[in-house]
C-alpha cells in the first residue's frame, strides 16, 4: 500500500505530519510527505518530497504532479486546499482520499476581516471546505466541535474518526544540536519559553509588556519565543515593543526551529506560557498542542483562564491559570519562580504524568491505523479459502 500525505503550509518534518501520521502509518504501507518547505529525504519511510514552487497556487500543481507519478492508493490532504488536488487524484488513479481536519481554518481565515464582514467570511470559507472534502473516504478530526462545524451528520456517522492532536512520546531527542549561529540556544537556560503562532490574540504583546514588568525585580530574566507571526504588522509591533522595553538582553527569539529539537529546548527551561485573547473563540475550542508539549517536557505552565484550562492545569496542579492581563502574568511569573526547587519540579512531574498516562499520541496508533486499513480491503486469498 502506497500513501501520499499533502500539505501546503507545513514542512515535511512537521510534528503532526511526520512525527505522528507519516511514522505511525510506515508501519503498513509506503509513505511520501509532500511540501514546498522542510528537508529532503527521498530513500527513507516516510519519504519526504520538496516542490520546486515557491507560490501556494504553483505549490498545488507541483503536488499534484509529484503524487500521480509516486500511485499512492491513498492521499491524505491537510489544509482545504490540498483537498482540490486530493480529489483530483481520486478521479484520476481511483486514490481513496482522507482529509485531516485538525485546525479551525474558516474561523482563522475570519480574523483578518473587520467584525462586519467575519461572519460573511467565515460561512464563504465554510461552505468551499464543505463542498472541497464532500467527497472523502475519511475523516480525521481532533475533535467533535470541529467536526459538528464542518461535517453533515451522515459523515459524521459513517466516515469519520476523532483523533486528538496529543504529543508522541519518543518525538525529542536528548542532545542539542542546532548547529550554526543557533547553537547558543543549547547553552542557554531558560526561565520562561513560549512556542506557538504570535499575534495580538495569541498574547503576543501581553506577554512583552509582562516581562518589562519583571525585568527590574528579575534582571536573569531569560526568555525563548520561537514563532511565526501572522500578521507584518505584529511583526513590525513585537521588535519596536522590544526595542521600546528594553528587552533585546532578556527575550531570545527565533522564527523556526526544528520540530525534533523544540523538546530539547523546552527541557532547558522553567516554565511554558500559553496566553490567548479570550474573547477569541477559536482558541477556548480545542486543547493546544503547544500546552501539551509543554507537558511532556514536564513544564509547569502559565495560561490564560478559561473552563477548559482552569480543568486542565488548576486542576491537575500543573501551574496557574490567570486573567488576560499583562500585570496578573507578571504575577503569576514571579510567583511561580520564587516557588521552591522541590514545588516546581512537582508542577513539571504531574505534567508530565499526564501525557504518560492519558494524553499521548501512541494511545491513538491504533485507532489511525485501523481505519488507514480499512480503505484499502485486503487482496483476495489466492488459495480461495475462507
């Protein structure tokens, strides 16, 4: 069995993409990752295949001539645009197509318009989802919401499985070796760490402000962000914010890192952050993965309140939940690094017991590997026993 997973926006090293689906399903078939970012490895299982395209809309052809000549009997398309290439083969060579529904692409795709045209856009990006994945085999979702929002009851029913984006155990290595000019960060420790998307609802600019609060009072400070921005203009606003506070000795910042090493970074430091803007639906939905990594590198974490998290961490005793303030993630800080050692490191054990015991990717192995199986139905018994 042959299987091509395509993607635009994500490097064929990606930890979900590579790490979870490719890895788990190289145990029953051949698998090729597809991108137009990311490394090159042509001879291993998975293969990983770069597009010589530059632009998102050549990067669709180039994926969709990459994977006729590889025949996969199965493409899995990540993002609704891959979607258009993936039934595209499906008509072509007979492919059975999955689409891994893991991100809430309409409402994301809503934030870049004004309040009066969000809900206009987000039914138009909901309605070409809808009619670009009508046609799949399958359905891989990280959760029901996301489900319910996107999918008819009829293929809730019959052609889709829940699959949460938990961290893979085994994911990091243990030496760091980011070679080159980011070789420092291996040296470095870090009290503070915060991976994920940067923008103004993703606390971006709470967070700075928080941290020129502290920066008097915790002159060490040291603190690593590793993220895209969303947005030039939060770009432009983070390094003036940090040049205006006076942070550039205190906050390191690097766009990308690889995914296989993010763990070891996380290692070198105290204490996770996951701040969002609550009034921002898209990020109360669903547990973010970034928290959980967080979790398996056995950091205590600090986040913004919602029910969700308040369950997740107050509960757990995995660290503190605060309103989205910069002066109450100050606090929070500042009283979480003046625990004692020993109260710290039992933050970071009861996260760490949490993604050993429950939220884990290598719970649901077998679940994707059951229903990857069941497409394509095995060949008949030459013998023509029963």
């Amino acid at each position: 069995m042959k299987i091509c997973i395509l993607t635009l926006d994500h490097p064929t090293n990606e930890t979900r993409v590579y790490h979870k689906i490719a890895l788990t399903l190289a145990r029953i078939a051949e698998v090729a990752v597809i991108s137009r970012m990311g490394i090159s490895s042509l001879q291993s299982n998975p293969a990983l295949y770069l597009t010589d395209t530059e632009s998102k809309w050549s990067t669709l052809w180039a994926l969709y001539r990459t994977c006729r000549r590889l025949k996969p009997d199965i493409v899995i398309c990540i993002e609704p645009w891959t979607l258009v290439v993936g039934r595209a083969l499906q008509k072509r060579i007979g492919a059975r197509l999955v689409y891994d529904i893991h991100e809430y692409y309409a409402d994301a795709f809503t934030e870049r318009f004004s309040p009066g045209l969000a809900f206009l856009a987000q039914r138009f990006y909901l309605m070409l989802e809808r009619r670009w994945c009508r046609h799949a085999d399958l359905y891989i979702a990280v959760n029901k919401l996301i489900v319910k929002k996107l999918l008819t009851r009829q293929q809730q029913r019959s052609r889709s499985i829940i699959i949460p984006n938990y961290p893979a155990k085994d994911t990091w290595g243990e030496v760091c070796e980011l070679g080159g000019s980011l070789q420092y960060l291996c040296e470095t420790e870090f009290d503070l760490v915060y991976i994920g998307g940067l923008s103004n609802d993703h606390g971006t600019f709470k967070l700075l402000k928080a941290i020129s609060l502290l920066k008097r009072e915790l002159s060490w400070l040291k603190v690593l962000i590793v993220g895209r921005f969303h947005f030039p203009g939060d770009e432009t606003r983070f390094f003036k914010e940090l040049n205006d506070y006076n942070l550039n000795a205190i906050v390191f910042y690097q766009k990308w890192i690889a995914p296989d090493k993010i763990g070891v970074l996380l290692r070198r430091s105290k204490i996770g952050l996951w701040m969002f803007n609550p009034s921002n639906q898209r990020f109360r939905k669903a547990i973010p993965l970034k928290l959980l990594e967080y979790y398996a590198a056995g950091l205590p974490v600090i986040a913004t309140r919602s029910v969700m998290m308040n369950e997740l961490i107050s509960q757990n005793k995995t660290g503190i939940c605060v309103e989205y303030k910069s002066t109450e993630i100050a606090a929070a800080i500042k009283k979480l690094l003046r625990l004692p050692p020993a109260a710290l490191k039992s933050m970071g054990q009861n996260s760490k017991r949490l993604v050993e015991e429950k939220y884990n990717w290598e719970m649901l192995e077998p679940l994707l590997l059951e229903s990857i199986s069941s497409l394509i139905p095995p060949p008949p018994d030459p013998s023509g026993d029963q």
